[in-house]
C-alpha cells in the first residue's frame, strides 16, 4: 500500500510540475529520484516478504517439534504404564494359580470379582477405552487416556463422559493439550487428598460449540477468588503455576471460554470451544 501511494503521489508530482512548466531537467532528476525510491521500496517490499515467509517456516517447524515432543512423551508414559500393567499382571496370573490346580472354579470368580477387578479397575478401563473411540482427535485422545491410567493407578475413580464423535477442535492441539493436561493434573492431585474423591471428565458437543467438563472432588477451604492466581497452591510451595497458565492460553484465543466455580466440594472447570 505504501509503495502504491508513494507512486501515485510520485506521478501526480511530475505531471503537476510539467504542467505548471517546471525546468525539464528538473522533473528528469526528480523522476529519476523517484524511480530509485521506488526501486528501493519494492526491494524492501521482497526483503520483508522473504523474511515472513522464514518465520512463517520456522514457526511451523516449531510447532511440529512441540506436537512430536508432547507425542514423545505420552508415549513414554504410556511405555512405562505398561511395564508396570506387565509386572502387575505377571503377579495377578501367579495369584490365579492355586485356583486352577485345584480346579476351584467358584473361589477363582469369586476371587476375580472382589479381588482382581476391583483393584485394577478392569471393567471401567474396557468402559472407557470404548468412550474414547468418541474421540477422533489424536493428540487430545493420547493425553486424556495417558492421565485416566495415571489416576486409576492413584486409586482414583474416573468417569468419562463421551456422547457424541470428537472429530475436531478449533484450537491449536499443543495449546489445547496444555489446557487438558492442567486441567486433570490439577484434578488428581487434589483428589488424592479426598476419600472416596472422584473425577469426572465430559466432553459434551453443542451446535456451534465444543464445551470440556472437568469436575473434581475438593476440600472445602478452596478459595475461588485465589485460585487462579499465580503462585497460589494448596499443594505446597513452588507450586500454583497451573491454573494461571491455564487462563493465560486460553486468554490467548478470541473463541475460548474459560469457566471455573467451586460448587460445595466439587471443584469444576468448563472450556467451551467455539467453531
């Protein structure tokens, strides 16, 4: 736009000066002049674009290095879970042994029902992992299932609430991971403080809007105007990062809603994504 007005001002220059019968070397110099300004104008205009374009490049380079080391690290988690689900179930299956020697069918499902599936949670794990065939998209699905295991293995009781197909969020996925990983760290930390606590996460499709549903037990002395405050942590000091982190990225985005309330001794946090 500047080079096309510095232009048109150059032109109605020159023909303003032939016509008020300006010296003809004059208006030669002064065109001259004009078409190395402009000259220089479009070089600056190419050198601009050209660095751009760099960082254009370089941020999307970026961001799929973000994508692969968040990728990276859920699936050391979920290695880890499985060198652990690997030892568990080593032990479980010497458990079962004396049971099937002795060809005690009833003590075996007796002991399967009271014993094995409560403590590992096998039947909610099938449950769930059939809800999260719900979600469609990748990054979002390796980062709740990552965090149900690293609560089931805490003892904690996890819902998950998944009515309809997740195929797409209009939010950038490393930002949107970020926002769910806080949400349910936060969640489980707290919970572990509560007896009989529980988390439920829920991810609920309207017509214009993806709406996330994170509702956590909690203890009763939780402040809400301080909660979102930097620093602010009823888990120690050096901690409290979390939730301010959270309204800063969600902050970032026009069409992001961010609501958190404390309802008796549950502690709830909703992000609504707009389309």
């Amino acid at each position: 736009v500047i080079a096309v007005v510095t232009l048109l001002f150059y032109y109605v220059n020159i023909f303003y000066g032939q016509a008020r019968g300006s010296d003809p070397e004059l208006i030669t110099m002064n065109t001259i002049y004009f078409v190395i300004y402009f000259f220089i104008m479009c070089v600056v205009f190419v050198m601009l674009l050209i660095s751009t374009v760099k960082e254009v490049r370089v941020k999307s380079k970026q961001d799929e290095f973000e994508r692969l080391q968040l990728y990276s690290e859920t699936l050391e988690e979920m290695h880890a879970e499985m060198r652990k689900f690997k030892h568990d179930y080593i032990n479980i299956l010497s458990s079962m042994s004396e049971y099937i020697q002795e060809r005690n069918m009833d003590g075996l499902e007796t002991y399967f029902n009271e014993k094995i599936a409560k403590t590992t949670g096998i039947m909610s794990n099938n449950s769930m992992i059939d809800l999260l065939k719900n979600v469609k998209v990748i990054e979002l699905k390796g980062i709740v299932s990552s965090k149900m295991i690293k609560a089931q293995e805490k003892g904690i009781e996890i819902r998950l609430e998944v009515a309809e197909p997740v195929t797409k969020v209009n939010m950038d996925p490393i930002a949107l991971c970020r926002c769910i990983g806080i949400l349910l760290d936060n969640a489980i930390e707290e919970t572990e403080h509560i007896k009989s606590g529980c988390i439920q996460v829920a991810f609920i499709q309207r017509t214009s809007s993806l709406l996330l549903v994170v509702v956590n037990s909690c203890r009763n002395d939780i402040a809400l105007q301080h909660v979102m405050k930097p620093g602010f942590s009823t888990k120690g000091e050096g901690r409290g990062m979390g939730l301010s982190n959270l309204r800063e990225i969600t902050g970032r985005y026009e069409h992001v809603m961010l609501n958190t309330q404390v309802r008796g001794n549950e502690f709830i946090q909703e992000i609504e994504i707009f389309n």
